[in-house]
C-alpha cells in the first residue's frame, strides 16, 4: 500500500508543470511574460520606442502614481496590463500647469490605453487604480507602459 501510494505520488508530480508548482498566487511571473512579449511586439512590430515601464502591486482601493516629463517632439501612447486578478484598471491624467495640475484625462477599462499629446515639455502624473478586481481577489500587479515611435526606424 505504502509502495502504491509512494509511487502515486511521484508520478502525479512528474505530470504536473513545474510552473504551476513554483507559481504562487502573489507570483509577478504571468505579468512579466505578458509585458515582455508587448515589448517584443512594440519595438519589434510596430517600430515604438520603450520610455517607461513601471511594475507594481495593487491593494484594494489603493492608488500607485507614475511621473513623467514628456517631450512635445513626441505623441505618447500609454498601456496599462493587470495580472490575472484584475478584470478592470483605471488610468487618470493630470498634467503640471502654471498653477495648478491640469486634468488631461480618465479611462477605466480591462487594459487601459490612451494617447498623450504634449504641447511643450510638461510633468504628467498618471495614477493608476483598480475598477474591479476578479472574484475573491483584493490585491494584483500590473505594468504600466509608456511609448511612442522609434525616431530612429522608419516605418
């Protein structure tokens, strides 16, 4: 009985993915491959240059925010990814004005995206939350992407 079960055992790990044994639920590796695989497309594909990539975990009802000096030789083009325990993301936009931040814009969907247009070299904070997590979960990683075309290919 024991040989039967001992033997059980070993073949049932034999037979199940390393991946799925070593991937815990707080693992960033499902965000990491889904990034780099964006990024091979980006630069590779559709000739984008890479300016930011920001990795970080959401709690909650918490906010992280990313700040970025945009050139106004450029048009911006903004992707956020959630992990596997995130069904929506939101993205808000303000940029430094004379005074005051000025509103740019919001977006709330399952991968965010949006077009920046600088009008002169200004600061951008862009602030980043969960609309809806998926059921059960209360916390999930995500990347946030800023890019825009390689000056240096040409289409």
């Amino acid at each position: 009985m024991k040989k039967t079960l001992l033997s059980l055992i070993f073949i049932t790990a034999a037979l199940i993915p390393a991946k799925l044994l070593a991937q815990s639920t707080t693992t960033m590796q499902d965000i990491l491959e889904t990034v780099t695989a964006k990024i091979v497309e980006l630069e590779e594909d559709k000739n984008q240059e890479i300016v930011n990539v920001t990795f970080d975990l959401l709690v909650n009802e918490g906010k992280k925010t990313v700040w970025r000096f945009l050139d106004p030789a450029f048009t911006y083009d903004l992707s956020i990814i959630g992990d596997r325990r995130i069904s929506k993301l939101k993205v808000t936009v303000y940029k430094q004005g004379k005074s005051d931040w000025e509103y740019v814009d919001e977006v709330s969907a399952s991968n965010p995206k949006l077009k920046i247009y600088p009008s002169e070299y200004e600061q951008y904070e862009f602030t980043i939350s969960v609309a809806d997590f998926k059921s059960g979960n209360n916390t999930g990683h995500f990347a946030f992407m800023l890019y825009h075309d390689n000056p240096e290919k040409k289409k």
